[in-house]
C-alpha cells in the first residue's frame, strides 16, 4: 500500500497538531523501522506497587540468588524479554495482514 506523502511544516508548533490530529501509519511504513540505541539517553525509571502471589515472589527471590542478581532486576529482565517476544509476534501478524492485502 503506497503510503502518503508527509506535508512541509512551518514550525514544530505546526508539525506537533499534525501529528496529533492524523495517523502516522498513513504515512509511514513502521515495519521499515530500525531499532537505534541512543547511549546517552537515560530511561526514566517509574516507581510501581505490584501484587504478587507469595509463592511466586520466593520463586523468582530464589532464582535471583541462583543468578546472582537482586530479584527485583530479574523480574524487569523477565519482563523486558517477554515485551520483545510480544512485540515480535505482533509485527509478524501485522505483516502477514498487510501481504494478505496485496
């Protein structure tokens, strides 16, 4: 699917409600995307309360110590891999649907 062309922008100002008020995947082809790694760039960090059954807290506290590592960075490494997995099967059938199209 050819996609739209994106219009010249004045300011950011102008650019911002562009963006705000149009579907970027109108006018880019995000499969295409490359993942950067910005060096510098410090993620912010959030602070969360999360409930977890008892059993799988002294779980993932015991592998931790198996590993070495608190339990709190095992679970974030836990997550993050698990997101990437999702993320990947996500654009797999994205892909699928849009070759499906042609």
């Amino acid at each position: 699917m050819k996609k739209k062309t994106i219009p010249k922008f004045k300011d950011e100002s102008q650019e911002r409600e562009f963006w705000h008020t149009h579907d970027s995947t109108e006018y880019i082809n995000w499969n295409n995307g490359e993942k950067v790694i910005l060096p510098k760039l410090k993620p912010s960090i959030k602070t969360i309360s999360l409930r977890l059954p008892e059993n799988l807290l002294n779980e993932l506290k015991l592998l931790a110590n198996k590993k070495g590592v608190p339990y709190q960075s095992l679970l974030k490494m836990f997550l993050s891999e698990r997101v990437d997995e999702e993320l990947k099967k996500l654009s797999m059938k994205n892909n699928k649907e849009e070759m499906a199209q042609l």
